[in-house]
C-alpha cells in the first residue's frame, strides 16, 4: 500500500545514451501530481535532449485521466521539437486502456515500433 501512496511530481530516473532517453515514473499519475510531472516533462522536452525519449510506466501504481492528460499533453511538446516520445513498461491494465480507447496510437510513428510502444 505504500508504494501506491506515492505520487509523481516530476519525472524519475532520467536515462540519456545516444540511443535516446529513458524516463522513468513511478507511484501514482493523477490529478494531484500531473501538474508537477506536466513541469517536469516540459523542462526537459525544452532542454537538450536525445531525439528519442521513453517513458518508462513499469512502475506506475494508478494513472487517472489527468495523468493521461498529461502524458498526451508531453507528446504535444514532444512533437514540436521533433521528438518521438515512446510508451514502456505499460503492464496489462494500462496498456489496455491505451489501446482500446486509441491512445496507444497516438504515439505511432517510434522508429522500431507499431505504436509507439515498447514491448519489454
């Protein structure tokens, strides 16, 4: 119950190589910590970075729709500076709720990838 107590406020481990970056989150994305990731993603999307960067939800423990919202929000910023912005680690629930209300594919167009996501 701990580990689902823990919310988001900005983005985790950030990961760079020349393969692109690694984002990881972890804990709980909702409308009381979306707002403070939203920040942190949009600092880093506006800051150097590779030209591929992974969102990493392996470790996500609840995603409301502002987290959603954000994460859509990120693939905004992302595209316009040219970014791809892959999904990860999404396990059954999240990756089902992607997929069936389409935004999985939102996030087509990752080099290696059908939709954007990375299968572990």
């Amino acid at each position: 119950m701990l580990a689902d107590s823990k919310q988001v406020h900005k983005p985790g481990i950030i990961v760079a190589s020349e393969d692109g970056a690694l984002v990881s989150l972890h804990g709980r994305i909702d409308i009381d910590s979306s707002p403070g990731l939203l920040e942190g993603l949009r600092a880093f999307l506006h800051s150097p970075h590779p030209d591929v960067v992974s969102i990493d939800l392996s470790a996500v423990s609840h995603l409301d729709s502002s987290g959603v919202a954000t994460l859509i929000e990120g693939l905004r910023i992302a595209r316009g500076s040219r970014t791809e912005l892959r999904l990860r680690g999404l396990h059954d629930r999240l990756h089902r709720l992607f997929e069936s209300t389409g935004i999985l594919s939102l996030f087509n167009g990752s080099a290696g990838t059908q939709s954007g996501y990375e299968a572990e």
